[in-house]
C-alpha cells in the first residue's frame, strides 16, 4: 500500500486516540488517518508532524529526543521520503506476523536489514540493569534508525503474542485484555463507527 495524500495538519498536535497501539514501534505504523483499509491519509507528512508524534508516542528518551532536535538540518526530504517507505514496508511485515501475508515475503526480509543497519549505525548502552541499542543522533538516517530499534526490541517481546489488527481499519495494537479480545483499535473511533454501521444495516 501506498500513501497517497500528505495532510499537514497533524502537525498541530496529537491526541490519546493516535497512541492506542501499545508500543511505539505499532504507533507508528498507525500514523495514518486510517478510518478503512486503505492507509491513504498520512499523519506524519512533515518533520514537524514527525518529531510531535514522537514525543508523544516516547519512542526515544528525552535526552535523546532533545539531541535529535538540535540539528535539524539533517532532517530532508529523502530521509521523510525514507521513513515512510519504511513504515509501508514494516506495516507489510507486521501483517504476516497476525497470518495476513507470507511470513517470508520481501517486506519481511526489508524490516531485518532496517534493523541491522540501525544495530550497525547505533549503540548498545546500558543503564543500570536495563539495555537497550540507541540510535545516533548525528547520522541522517537518525527517525529511521530510532523506530527500526523499537521494532527490534517489540518483536523480541512478549507482546508479539498479543498483536491484533483493527477490523475495521488498518492499526495494530497489543490486546491486553481477557475473554473475547478486542476487535478495534479504539472503542471511540472504529468500534462506535463500526457499531454505527451495524445499526443502519437493521
């Protein structure tokens, strides 16, 4: 799938209702305004849209959020071009992970070597007893870098157990719940327009 309309807007602010997939690598791939299957509408069409979305979904620290916003000038087009390819190609990966795709499709094999190359571009560091890869602040691949990381440490987590896909639109998020399991991503979008639906439909 291929985003085709870049929407500027949402780079005046966020809401609780973006952040709903319970890790960042999966708000991510949720940054499109996605009320269907389409992934047509992108939430994150500029770096100012892109560096609010990720203070709000904590994808880095905020020391490394800070370092990140000192030089903007390593922030272009072709990497905003690059990130977004990527989103596409890890939401086509994450998709075989919930049995939609072929497991060992080329999307796949593009999110690996994302995550390798961020491995080999970043750090292993460690603060007491927790460790984890940082991106480099300084290198031009740096957004790239710091969500292929997530990706890494969700993929390595429990919650990959627990992922779901939306019914109703495109989103990822992780099911915690018990009994039946959640079908929506947000009970306050999909889920009241998907009961809506089902009521006209009476």
């Amino acid at each position: 799938m291929v985003i085709s309309e870049s929407q500027s807007r949402y780079a005046e602010g966020w809401s609780e209702a973006d952040y709903v997939g319970g890790h960042p690598a999966l708000d991510f791939i949720n940054t499109v305004a996605d009320t269907g299957k389409t992934r047509l509408s992108d939430k994150i069409g500029n770096w100012d849209a892109v560096r609010k979305w990720a203070g709000g979904a904590g994808l880095l620290s905020r020391p490394e959020l800070a370092a990140f916003f000192q030089d903007a000038s390593l922030d272009d087009d072709d990497e905003l071009a690059r990130l977004h390819r990527f989103r596409e190609q890890a939401y086509e990966a994450i998709l075989g992970l919930v049995g939609q795709t072929d497991t060992g499709s080329q999307s796949v094999i593009d999110l690996e070597r994302s995550i390798r190359d961020a491995m080999g571009r970043g750090a292993f560091s460690g603060e007491g007893r927790q460790f984890r890869w940082q991106p480099d602040a300084r290198s031009p691949q740096r957004w790239l870098d710091a969500v292929a990381l997530r990706f890494e440490e969700f993929l390595r987590s429990e919650d990959v157990t627990r992922l779901r896909q939306c019914t109703r639109c495109t989103w990822f998020f992780v099911d915690r719940g018990r009994g039946a399991g959640r079908r929506w991503c947000d009970m306050r979008t999909c889920g009241n327009r998907a009961k809506a639906e089902a009521f006209r439909c009476r």
